[in-house]
C-alpha cells in the first residue's frame, strides 16, 4: 500500500485529534497503533518506547500479543528492534527471520509475522524509541511507506517530548520531566540552586503537526531567505575584517547548503506530509546526525556538523526560541553546555549562579574563570544538555561534582541545609578578614589574590587579600570583539590601581594562545597551542602589541610603584628581551613627559620546567618570581592541563612535583630572588599547607579561597608540617596527600 502525501497528511491530522482526546498516555499509544495498521494496511503496528539508555519497552501494540505489552523488554543493538535503535536506520526486511540480528520473541506470538519495517522514534538525533509495522504476507515495503512512518515516529517523538504518553510505566514519561543525578567532577566548589540556561538550548515545539502544508512551507522559505541574509552578512563582514580560512570556509559551507536544492526538497515534502516546518527541520537533522555518527571521514563529519549547525539557526529562526545576542541573563541561572570557552562564559558575567558542563577540565581558563567569581562548577556531567531544557530546576553540587536535574524535595531540603552550612563558614572567615596570615609558630605569610576583570577589583577589600598576585590582562582582551585601544587600557589600568588603593598589583602581560584566543587575533593554526606560540613568545614577536600595553600599563600608574610579570618565559634570552623591550617603552614615556612608575619591579613566570635551571644570571635580575602551577604542572608531568583524562592522574601533591618547587625555592633563596606561587592549586587549603612546608610564603589564589587559606595557616604548626612531610615525601608513597590530610584533620 502506498501513503501518498494526502493520505499521510489525513493519517497525521488523525493521530493528532487522538493525542488531543482526554484520556491517559496508554490510551493515545494503543489508539495510534490502532490508526497505523489500518492505514497501512498491516497487521501489526507495536511501538517500543526507551526505559533507560539501554533498554527499550514494548509499551503498545496492535496484533501482537496484548500480555506482552510492558513485559518485553529489549538492550539496544538487540533483535531487529534493538539494532533500528542503536544504529538509528530503518530496518525494512521482507522477511524478518532471514535478517541479521532477527531474535525471536515468543511471548508476543510474533512467529506469524514474515514482513518487517520498523524505524526510530527519534528527536534532533536521540533515538526515544522504535515504531514497527508487521505484516503476515511478504511484502518489501515501499519507500513512501518507509517515509510516510517515518513522519508518524517524528510525531510520536514530540508528543512523547510533550509528555503526551505520561502514565504505566517508567518508558513512557516524557524525557525531560523525571529527575537526573548526573556524576561529573568538581571544577569549584560551593553548591546552588537555580535554574538551567543552555548556552544552546533545545527547541519545543509545541504543534508539531501543520493543517496548511502552503502556508506552512512559506513560513519555510522566509525562515530561510532570512538566513540566507544573515549568512550572507556574515561572509562580508569575515571578508572585510580579512578573517581566516578556516572560518570563511564554514561560512561557505552554510551557504552552500542553505542554497541546496535537495535539502529544501526533502524539508518540503515532510511538510507536504502533515508536518510543521519546524519538525521537517528536525526530521532532516535527526537523519544528518545519525549520518555524523557513522561517517568515519573527520572532513565530512565537520561539514555535516556545519549542516546541523545550520539546522539549529534556522529552527531559531523558525520559532523564535533560542538566546540571542545580548539577550539578559535570567536570574539564577545555571549555565549548562557541551563546552564553553573562556570569552563565552565571560559574556555571561558574574550573574551565573552555577556551571554544568559535559566535558571541560579543572585546567581550563574557563574554570579558571568560574573560580575567580566563586561559581560552583561541575564538568563531565555526561549527556546533561541532552536531558536539560531551559528553566529546569537544578542543583549543583561543586564539592562532589554532581549536578541534580529537577531534583525531588528531598534532594532539595538537603541541599539547604548544605548550603546554610557554607554560609556560616563564610562568616567564620570574615571574622579573620583583618587579622594576619600567620602560624601557630609564627611563620607570616603573604595571601594574595588573582584578578583579571573589573568586577574582580571589589574582592580585594572583601576577602582580606593583600594584594593582586596575577592580574590576568588578557582577560580585558577576551571581553572584547576587537584590539582594545592604548587610551582605553590605560584607563583600565588606572582603575586597578585606585581600586587597589595602594596595596601591590602585578599585573601579568598579555598570555594570549592555547585556549585563550582572541577573535580578532586568532594564532596559527597548531598541532599543540599549549606548547605553541603563545604568551611571550606572541609578545616578542608581535612587538606593536606588547609596546602599546607597556605604555598602557607605565601611563596607567601616574607615578606609583609598579609591578610588571612576563608570562611563560621559558629562558633566560626571553626575559632580557622582554625587559629591553620595557626599559626603552619607559625611557620615550619619560621622554614624552608622561609620569613613569616611582618602582617599577619587573618579574617572570616560571611556568615551563626549563626556567628552574636557568644561569645564575637569570634570576639575579629578575625582581621577583611567580610560580604559574597551572602550566608547569602540564609540562612537569607532560598532561594536557585541559584534558581531565591525563590532567587528573597526576596530583599536585606528587613527591616529585613537591621535590621540584622546593628545589625552584631554594635557588630563589639562595640567590635572594623573591618567590610566589600563583597557579589554582594554592587557593585549596591542603595544597597551601603543602606548598608552605616546601618553603612558599606568598601565594596567590582565587578570592573566595583568601578565607579557607588563612584559616588553615592560623591553626597549624609550620615546623610540625614541615616533619611529617619530610617523612612522607621518604615512604616510598608517591603523594604525600593521605598523609597531610591526615595531619590537617587532627589539627582542628
Ligand atoms: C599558571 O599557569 O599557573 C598561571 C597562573 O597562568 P594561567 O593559568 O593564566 O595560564
Ligand atoms: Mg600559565
């Protein structure tokens, strides 16, 4: 039998009438079945819905056994069922039992049947269940009926979406209403509660079957002539801003696809079939990301992305859902994403009550952000965009990593208590605010904090820091969509000095590359950009950048003492380069009659193992040293600081890591070089403890670590450390972190 698209249009009319009909979700899923094999005249229609991620329920049927229904259960990949489940393909054989794969289920009676076509019920490439038609004749079935109960699935997939089939059963709530725990790793803690925001959220369409396929394929065409323009616009706006080819390339690829005739053809006839505009949108990206999955070409699998990435423009366009550019943030909002790097997030700001993320690293300058402004993070929370919809409820566990989507009450009440918890510490901590960094045996310490952004600044009063230990400068780069103007740095830089209100600043110069990049000043591209040409290497090259930010800084200070770090000096060469380069910007500012710093201390990161073994010379002339531990850990261990795999096999607390900043201190003492470290890891208590007992005395962290830090250092013995250490790093263990929290536990 043939579904014309008259027919499938009439059929689809039908089933929505059911849906809308009171009743309960059994009910709509018997009727649909009931209307499938009539319309198609088999003898069969059964539809199978997802239990869990791997298990898929008969949840209605009509011709099979009616006993069955609930009871046969099936993994995906198994049986001819299972296998359209996992590899999201159709399965149209003529007779089922010579298929591979065919498992035969005698519970449901379905020997009789010879003829199978099942398909994935499935919505913007996730597969939620599987439609099956049967039929006692051997029959091949044609590729319009193939088509026309492809159509229904996608129906069947938004109301499913829509929570039409709530009732018996686990398999037929609707995906986004249950409540998820999702175990990820913690990337900052502290808890929240709020509500999700994806940073690319999922469209709801809530009719997706469509009465007027003409005006329906009008609304089409405007959708995409207007995205046609908008690509367009921007093709010429890459052109004249000379944007790379790589990113041009994409732009092409999008037009060349918003402009292909196939595309438009196939989306037409799903309309031409009784579905909405949007849901012909999603029909065709479900079937391109299941193509993703299997198309082993890299080159091929990134076009396709740019087509589903193309497909999600125009279903924004087509609804108008979906964050635009300088939309508000909402309130408590929790950010969810795939992936964010660190310019998106500082686009969101400060406001964010909490991040969720599917992959990410500890590592990474987004986390690194997100620590700054003390925002609980939880990364490698698997599949969560999948499972979160906008405005959801969720929690967000940063001490443990997990993030509770549409937590039940229960969860909820636990998580106020937990949080009332942290509020008291926190003013357990400002009762030491004022009061100094000093040890039970009269060891004084220096705690400083990290900064980058102007909203930073307020920290420094409030957490009790003593200065600015790192003020990340590319930070006010990332912010920016072009080359921030001299003028304009100079004013920001004065404010980070008056904000100070006399308390030292080292502001860091410019760390652009590996993942911090800039829109409008993208590096080449490179195998390895953390290893790559980045930081310094950029600054001695790119000589006018580094020159304009020099005479911002210099101007910015109106005559008080400054301090100035070069990032990711590797050697000695570079750092007497980097100070020539600063000692002639400071002569011509003297010389142009500019106020020049009354100090002005100039110092290097140490972040790449070579720079500890650096000539004597080296550190006799640098001011100071600042330990960037988040870099010299990736190169000590030679594990990517963004990739969690390798990042999280080796602690900071290793006696071979330890072992090398004592020997990095001691060559500071000996040749009277001040020394700080300034990398993540000294704003976690334990760590602190274990950088201090190697001989550190300041550090600098994020702000809301100030009050933790200080609170560990005022109830310890330095001296007592110092020999439990000593003895650990000698045990043979390879981290000496057992046997310091063990101590640290007993000392309060
Ligand atoms: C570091 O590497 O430890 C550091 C402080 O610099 P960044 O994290 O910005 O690379
Ligand atoms: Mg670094």
């Amino acid at each position: 039998m043939r579904l014309a698209g008259q027919d499938s249009r009439k059929l689809l009319t039908k089933l929505r009438d059911t849906l809308a009909e009171d009743g309960d979700g059994q009910e709509r899923l018997d009727h649909i079945t009931q209307l499938v094999s009539k319309s198609m005249g088999t003898q069969v229609c059964s539809i199978y819905l997802r239990r869990d991620r791997q298990t898929l329920e008969l949840c209605a049927t009509q011709g099979l056994k009616k006993a069955s229904v609930h009871q046969t259960r099936m993994r995906y990949g198994e049986g001819l069922v299972g296998r359209v489940a996992q590899e999201a393909i159709p399965i149209n054989a003529e007779d089922a039992t010579k298929e591979k794969g065919f498992r035969y289920m005698p519970e449901t009676g379905e020997e009789r049947y010879s003829s199978l076509l099942g398909v994935p019920i499935q919505r913007l490439g996730e597969v939620l269940g599987v439609l099956v038609v049967q039929s006692r004749k051997k029959r091949k079935f044609t590729d319009d009926e193939v088509y026309a109960l492809e159509i229904v699935a996608m129906l069947i997939a938004e109301m499913k979406e829509l929570g039409a089939f709530v009732g018996a059963g686990e398999a037929m709530t609707a995906p986004h209403q249950r409540a998820l725990m999702f175990q990820g790793a913690s990337a900052q803690e502290g808890s929240a509660q709020g509500t999700v925001l994806l940073h690319d959220p999922q469209i709801v369409i809530a009719n997706p079957v469509a009465d007027n396929p003409k005006a329906e394929k009008k609304r089409l065409s405007k959708a995409m002539d207007q995205l046609r323009i908008s690509i367009n616009d921007l093709l010429k706006a890459n052109k004249a801003s000379a944007a790379n080819d790589e990113q041009r390339d994409v732009m092409e690829a999008y037009r060349m696809f918003a402009n292909s005739k196939g595309w438009m053809k196939r989306l037409r006839a799903s309309i031409d079939s009784g579905l909405a505009a949007e849901v012909a949108v999603e029909k065709e990206q479900s079937a391109t990301r299941a193509r993703m999955a299997r198309v082993p070409d890299p080159y091929l699998r990134e076009r396709l992305h740019d087509l589903d990435d193309l497909s999600n423009r125009l279903l924004r366009q087509l609804t108008g859902q979906g964050r635009q550019a300088g939309d508000a943030i909402p309130e408590n909002a929790v950010l969810v994403a795939r992936n964010i790097g660190p310019g998106e997030l500082l686009e969101y700001g400060k406001s964010l009550k909490g991040i969720v993320l599917e992959q990410g690293s500890v590592g990474s300058h987004a986390a690194i952000i997100a620590r700054a402004w003390a925002i609980p993070m939880v990364i490698h929370a698997k599949r969560i965009t999948v499972d979160a919809l906008n405005g959801d409820a969720i929690l967000v566990d940063g001490d443990q990593g997990i993030a509770h989507l549409r937590p039940d009450e229960s969860i909820t009440a636990a998580y106020s208590e937990k949080m009332a918890m942290a509020t008291q510490a926190k003013e357990r901590y400002a009762t030491i605010k004022d009061k100094p960094a000093l040890t039970k045996d009269g060891v004084r310490f220096e705690l400083l904090m990290n900064a980058g952004l102007m909203v930073d600044l307020p920290s420094l009063k409030s957490s009790g820091a003593e200065g600015v230990g790192l003020f990340r400068t590319e930070l006010q780069f990332l912010i920016r969509n072009k080359m921030p103007m001299r003028d304009e740095l100079a004013g920001l830089y004065e404010h980070v000095f008056d904000a100070a209100d006399g308390k030292p600043v080292t502001f860091r110069t410019l760390d652009i590359g590996s993942d911090k990049v800039l829109p409008y000043f993208r590096p080449e591209e490179e195998p390895n950009p953390a290893m790559g040409w980045r930081a310094i290497r950029v600054g001695l090259e790119r000589k006018a950048v580094m020159r304009m930010q020099l005479q911002a800084l210099l101007r910015a200070s109106k005559g008080r003492p400054m301090r100035i770090m070069f990032p990711f000096v590797a050697q000695f060469e570079e750092f007497q380069q980097a100070k020539a380069m600063l000692n002639k910007v400071y002569k011509n500012e003297k010389r142009l009659g500019h106020r020049v710093p009354s100090e002005l201390k100039v110092g290097a990161m140490l972040e790449t193992p070579s720079l500890a073994f650096a000539p004597n010379q080296f550190f006799e002339m640098t001011d100071f040293i600042s330990i960037g531990g988040n870099d010299l850990k990736q190169f000590f261990f030679a594990a990517d600081r963004e990739n969690e795999r390798v990042r999280s096999r080796y602690d900071t607390l290793n006696v071979s890591f330890l072992t090398f900043l004592e020997l990095i201190c001691k060559r500071c003492f000996d040749l009277g070089t001040p020394v700080s470290f300034c990398g993540e890891d000294a704003g976690k208590p334990l760590e602190a403890l274990c950088f201090a007992a190697m001989g550190l005395r300041t550090i600098s962290m994020r702000p809301s670590s100030i009050g933790p830090v200080k609170n560990m250092l005022r109830g310890i013995n330095l001296a007592e450390a110092r020999k439990v250490i000593d003895a650990a790093r000698v045990s043979g263990d390879q981290s000496v972190r057992k046997t310091m929290q063990a101590w640290l536990d007993q000392q309060s």
